[in-house]
C-alpha cells in the first residue's frame, strides 16, 4: 500500500544535541513539508521541497535543516540552534490522490521532546 | 495572499450538530478541504469541495461554500464522541501544489 511514514513516533534529544526525523514516502508525490504542530495551535510550516535537491524556508525554519536527495525522502534534522523544538513534527506529500486533483497525505507524526 | 482562519474550540452535546467555520482570503481557491486530526496522529483528509460548487453532503457531513464572503463551513449531523478531534480547513489553487492550511478547530463533544 502506499504511504506516506515518519520515524520514529517518539523522540527524547538532549539539550545541545542534533536529531533527525525520518519522513519517507511511496506515493510518488513530488512535494513534501513538515509542519511543526504546539499544543493548541495548529500547523506551522518548517520546510517544504518541490523538487528532489531544491528546498525552500517555510514560516519557521530557523534552527532546522533539511535534504532532499531522493523523490521519496525529506528528513529534518533538528539542531541545537532551535531553541524550544518540543512539539509534533508532521511530514506531508502532496500530489494526486484517488478522491480528487490533489490533496495532502500525512504521516502518523514525530513527538520530539528536550529532556 | 493566503490566510486561512478558524476559531480554536467548539464543543457540542452528543447527537447535537456540530458546525466548524473557515474564512479564506485567496479568491483564486479552487480546492477547499476538510481534514481530521485524531490526537496524537498525522491529518486525514475528510471530505473537499471544488470552488464551483456551493454544497456537498456526504453522510452526516455537509460542507457549504460561500464564496462572495469566503466562508466555508462543515456541518457534523448527530455528533458522536468519536469526532472529537481537531478539524482543519484547507486551499489550494488550481496549477499549485502548496496546500495552506487553516489553525485548526478543536472539537470536544461531551456525553
């Protein structure tokens, strides 16, 4: 089945430390985003890519970084510059879907917590 | 531009109806959607409506679009604990494939 997946679905960083989160999809979507998700608030936008190798800043991309070396992968790295990463990292592909033109597929989301 | 807004919370009496609203300032939206978020979970999408229509009504769910004023809304019949959960509304315009998403309403239904 395709899909699109995160890994892991929890993860503990020491303060000063860099993490990767894992997004990886099958869907054959050229576009991917991550979102960073606080409670009570809705998605913000870290980084989207519309393309394999070109990237671009979203809202809120300070002290994060990404790749996007191959179609089916867009991990994000958390580094130790951003300040307060505790949240819900949501990764999505966009592209053509069964039920219309194009829609949004997300994974099953990252909880990133400093501990 | 594009903003996408919606009130944070709504709570509601189970087998009340529930009714989430959007106000998008894109007039060129051709997509407007519906996506549910489970707590803990990743968004799936709901239902959509094609900016050239004004009603679609699947199951209990009615989505309305009122494009003069920009205002879409999604009515949940006979609401059952099981739709809690935070909802958000989306647009895209046709030739793009950047979604923007609204800030998301927070559905709590009480027994």
């Amino acid at each position: 089945d395709g899909g699109i997946t995160q890994s892991p679905k929890y993860l503990f960083r020491k303060e000063g430390q860099n993490v990767t989160l894992s997004c990886e999809q099958n869907l054959n979507h050229d576009a991917m985003y991550w979102y960073r998700q606080d409670p009570g608030q809705g998605l913000r936008l870290i980084y989207y890519s519309q393309i394999v190798n070109d990237f671009q800043k979203g809202d809120i991309a300070e002290g994060y970084s990404v790749s996007r070396e191959k179609k089916e992968s867009f991990p994000l790295t958390v580094t130790s510059a951003q300040k307060n990463p505790t949240a819900f990292y949501l990764c999505a592909s966009i592209g053509w879907g069964a039920l219309l033109g194009t829609e949004a597929f997300f994974g099953q989301g990252t909880r990133l917590t400093v501990v | 531009g594009e903003d996408v807004e919606q009130s944070l919370f709504l709570s509601v009496r189970e087998g009340d109806s529930s009714v989430i609203n959007c106000t998008y300032t894109d007039s060129s939206s051709t997509y407007l959607y519906w996506y549910k978020q489970e707590p803990g979970a990743g968004l799936q999408l709901l239902t959509y409506i094609f900016s050239n229509m004004d009603m679609k009504q699947d199951q209990r769910l009615t989505v309305l679009l009122n494009k003069k004023d920009k205002h879409l809304s999604l009515r949940i019949a006979d609401t059952q604990t099981g739709d809690s959960a935070i909802y958000f509304c989306a647009e895209k315009k046709e030739g793009y494939q950047k979604v923007t998403f609204g800030t998301g309403t927070k559905l709590q239904v009480i027994p």
